[in-house]
C-alpha cells in the first residue's frame, strides 16, 4: 500500500496556479514558504503540472 500524499491534490493546484498567475513571478522558496510546503516539493509539483499541459 503507497503511504499518503503529505500534499492534498488541491494544496499543489493552488501553489502552481499562484505561481502560473503571479507577475513577476516569486521566488520559488519565498511562495514555498507563504504556502506552508518545502521548497523542493512546489518545484516538484511545478515539474508535474508541465506534463499535464502536455
């Protein structure tokens, strides 16, 4: 059985939708921080949501 996703799929939608619609755009730690998530996951998540676009 896979362990939990620390990061609800509505957390990672908001963080890359702040990011897409931010101008200029943050600072990837900054953002991470005023979310409440690390640095590394929201570019992760960032990472991710390119493939969604295709």
């Amino acid at each position: 059985m896979a362990a939990p996703r620390k990061y609800s799929l509505e957390l990672r939608e908001r963080a890359v939708r702040m990011y897409r619609t931010s101008d200029p755009k943050p600072q990837t730690k900054k953002l991470a921080v005023d979310l409440g998530v690390h640095p590394e996951a929201l570019r992760g998540h960032w990472r991710v949501s390119l493939s969604w676009r295709g």
